[in-house]
C-alpha cells in the first residue's frame, strides 16, 4: 500500500463546524482541552484522580466479557497486556465507537480503530512514563437496526431481516451468516474478500449474539494490535453509574443541556440532539422503551427504580459520552464532524459532574483507490481530485489545458485593454466618457466568453480523458455517495493487514486536518 494527503480544507470532508472548532474561537467554551498532544497533558492531568476501585472493576469487567465471547486472553498478550494496564494509574484510555454493524461495518468505522491505534502509539512515544491503550466502545445498546443490518458491495445490498428489536446487541444472530452466504454467491469476488466474508459468515453462526459476534470477528483481525474492545451493556459497570441516573429520572439535567444548546445555536451552530427530560432508556421484554416521567412506567421512587433494574437502563446518546467518561480513564475520543457537534452540546451536563469533556479528536478520512490509477493519475499532484469533473478533465489533458488558458488570458487581456483606454480618454477630454459604449461592448465580450465556454464544455466531454476522469471522480471521489460510508469493509478487506508503522505515520494525529489517499 502507499499513502498519499490532501489538506482537509480542499476536500468536501470539511465543513464549518471543523474550521471553528481547530482554528476559530468561537468553540473554545464547549470542550474541556484542545484537540492535539498538548490538549492531551492536560487531560491526562484532569483524569489522575480516576480511581484505583473504577479500574479494578474495569479489568475485571472486561475479562468476562471477553470470556463470555469465547475469546481465551492468555492467546492473545496484546489484549490481556492492555487490559491489565488498566490497573495501573499512569495508563490512559484512548477511545472511539460505533454502532456494531454487521461485518464490521463501512470503512469509516476501520478509519476510526486507525486513529485510536495510532493516537495511542504517537502518544507513548512522547509521554514515556505513561500507558495508552486503545479502546473500542461497542454501541450495543442502539436500537436503530435498519441503520446495521445490510452490508453493500459494489452497489449490491444485502440486507439481513429479521422481526427482533430492542438493543441490537442482546439480538440473536439467526439468519447473518446466510446473508453472508448469499452476498458471496452474487459477485465475483478476491479470494482475500472471499476469506473475509467466509469469516464473517462463521463467527456469526458461532456467536449467541451480535455484540459477541461484533467483538470476535474485530478481535480476530485486530486483536494483535492491542485493542481494547468494550461492551457497556454491563451490569457491573452500570452499577457505578447509578447515581446519575436517579439524576435523570429526576430531571437534574435537562436545564444544563438546554443552555449549552442555546449558547451553541446562538454561536451560529445547529444542535444536534433533541432535548429530552430524561436521557434513559429501560431495555425490558426485547424493548427499548423511553423513559420521560418515571410515573408512567412505575410506581416506584427514582432510587429503588435504579436500584432493581440498573442492568436494564441504557442512557441515550446525550447521557453515553458522559458514561463513557465515568467508567473510562480516558483522555481523547475520537469522533465523525456530526458527533463532534452533539459532544460540544453536552458540556454543561459534564459541567454538573465536575467531569472534563476529553480532548476531542475528529477521525481521518480516506479513500481507496487502485494501484494502477496511481502512475497516469495521482502522480504528478498537480489535481485536486474533489474539485468539479471537468476541471479535473482539463488539467489532466495538458494540451487542452494550455489552450484554454491561453484564450482566457486574451480575452483578460482585451478587458484590460479596454479600461486601460477608457482611462486615457477620461484624462484627455475632461467631461467626456464613452461609459455607455463601453457598457455595450463588454456585455457582448461577456456573450462571446459565454459561447466559447459551451464549446471548452463539449470539447472537454467528447475527450477521453474527461471519460476516465468522470470513471474516478464518481467511483472515488462522489460527495454524494462517499466511498467511506458506502463500501463494506470487506470489499477493503486487505486494510486489515495494514503494517502498524503505516497506522501511525497515516493516522491520529499524523493525519490531523488531512485527507488520506490509500493506493492498493
């Protein structure tokens, strides 16, 4: 593989929220540290305090889910290094998360695993006397099941139906594999994608779950990396949040985030997040049911409520970051532009807990392209491959391209020309203008540039190279279908071979406010 940068600004992958939130000022109220190593130091300082009793119930939290996934830890030394690192007070956790899509996903969410690999290992490189290690939040409490449950190849959706619903990750696994079978019987597929599939395939059928499935084939394929993948639908970790929840069931946030929200749309941003009374969900009888004024499920006070059925209230995506904050000794997050913006919405409910948001790292965006385009096409570095199609087209026909613009530079030229000599009229003949002659002559130069114009456009269309450029740039570089949330992973499959110095040099903070160009 080889890897190429674009700066993010040049790309559809930027927007305003980003530019205000790495170089504006107007963002600076809603996060806690600055999104680079230095925000880091004094994340890791905020978070020092995370205590020895959080920690110990981590670790053993996390050997018995990975036990209970049939995952044996003493046959994988990176992971059950990571895990009991934990333990220590110097280590930091460096996170990101995803709903569990089946077969792992689109791109973006690998994209996602890179950085926090990658962050980790940039940040042991420069704070020697600490520990990073790398996490993955499983969001097995999401209920949008449409939003999981088909994969795309080349355009060919496969979509998995089933009449289960609740918390995705309690939903039994019947009926992927055969998915998965199918999706490998309509393509013709690389025996690398092949393989991958196959895998899939199998780790589904072994698996009594999704969220089990999720972890196994993720640990399969990264697992030598050190990841650390977690499930919060965890009774024991639960437990140490349940005086925030007795919060919620009696509305203590709801205020915080209303201000928060307000000042942020008053910043000139949208709010991402509905505001709702209470931020929690009782998972009961394969339901998710919302919970907006306790009394209407029960009878029972917010504290004895909490107290029976902690294992079964699921905090929604305004109350999760801040769980994932109190049960996580973590220092940075990373994130896609939309969560960013419901994370900055979410500071004054941080704020109630005198709890830091961490430093937020937006994820690196790629996109995959094939080797053999990258000698005729990529080379040269000369095009911005996510500007219009035909101004791609011209500059990569140079023949074309000069004579183009050596017309526009005649045509400024005659402009140019033209005020020029108005302006020597002007000085000689004091009271007289030609303003209304001149006026005439340029709206019909303005015509001809127009008619010449159509005719660069059919001259460009009819040539081969705006064909092949058209191929690429609607293959790669669509901003409506963009390859990063539209491709299965699989189809991508060789990425999980990725050597680890190529994370780091390509991701985290290596790739900050870059895009990345992957050649296979």
């Amino acid at each position: 593989m080889e890897f190429s940068h674009v700066i993010r600004k040049k790309t559809f992958f930027n927007n305003p929220l980003l530019e205000a939130y790495y170089e504006g000022e107007s963002l600076k109220s809603f996060h806690s540290f600055t999104p680079d190593i230095d925000g880091i130091k004094a994340a890791m300082n905020s978070k020092s305090n995370f205590s020895q009793q959080k920690r110990d119930n981590l670790v053993q939290d996390l050997y018995s889910q990975y036990d209970e996934a049939g995952i044996d830890l003493t046959k994988s030394v990176e992971v059950k290094t990571n895990i009991d690192k934990l333990k220590e007070l110097n280590t930091f956790t460096i996170t990101t998360g995803q709903q569990i899509h089946l077969g792992l996903g689109p791109l973006f969410v690998l994209y996602k695993i890179f950085d926090v690999i990658a962050i980790s290992r940039q940040l042991i490189e420069k704070y020697a006397d600490k520990q990073f290690v790398p996490v993955f939040w499983m969001a097995t409490e999401d209920h949008d099941l449409d939003e999981i449950s088909s994969v795309n190849y080349y355009g060919n959706q496969v979509k998995w139906n089933t009449n289960q619903s609740g918390a995705v990750g309690r939903m039994n696994t019947e009926g992927v594999a055969e998915m998965f079978y199918k999706l490998i019987k309509t393509q013709r597929f690389s025996e690398a994608q092949r393989e991958f599939l196959n895998r899939a395939a199998q780790v589904y059928h072994e698996s009594q779950n999704l969220s089990v499935a999720f972890r196994r084939l993720l640990h399969d394929y990264l697992g030598d990396t050190g990841l650390i993948i977690i499930d919060p639908d965890s009774k024991v970790l639960k437990s140490s949040f349940t005086s925030v929840m007795i919060d919620e069931l009696n509305h203590t946030n709801k205020k915080a985030i209303q201000k928060t929200t307000s000042r942020l749309e008053e910043s000139g941003f949208k709010k991402q997040l509905r505001i709702k009374p209470c931020n929690l969900f009782l998972l009961q009888n394969n339901d998710r049911i919302r919970i907006d004024v306790l009394s209407d499920i029960s009878n029972e006070n917010p504290t004895d409520f909490v107290k029976n059925n902690c294992e079964n209230l699921s905090p929604n995506a305004a109350l999760r970051p801040l769980y994932q904050e109190w049960i996580l000794p973590n220092v940075c997050n990373v994130l896609g532009s939309s969560e960013l913006n419901y994370w900055l919405q979410l500071k004054g409910l941080f704020d109630n807990y005198e709890l830091p948001i961490p430093s937020l790292s937006v994820r690196t965006s790629c996109v995959m392209i094939p080797n053999k385009f990258k000698k005729e096409f990529f080379d040269n570095n000369s095009i911005n491959w996510f500007e219009e199609e035909k101004v791609i087209a011209l500059k990569q026909n140079k023949k074309l391209s000069n004579l183009k613009e050596l017309q526009d530079e005649k045509l400024t030229l005659i402009k140019s020309s033209i005020a020029a000599y108005d302006q020597e009229i002007s000085n000689s003949f004091k009271g007289f203008n030609l303003v209304n002659k001149w006026s005439k002559l340029l709206d019909k130069l303005n015509d001809i540039e127009q008619l010449v114009e159509k005719q660069w456009a059919n001259k460009v269309d009819q040539s081969a190279d705006f064909k092949k450029v058209l191929r690429i740039k609607k293959t790669y570089f669509s901003p409506i279908a963009i390859q990063e949330r539209q491709d299965h992973l699989g189809m991508h499959s060789g990425l999980l071979a990725i050597k680890p110095f190529d994370v780091e040099r390509n991701f985290g903070y290596s790739a900050s406010q870059k895009v990345v160009l992957i050649f296979s």
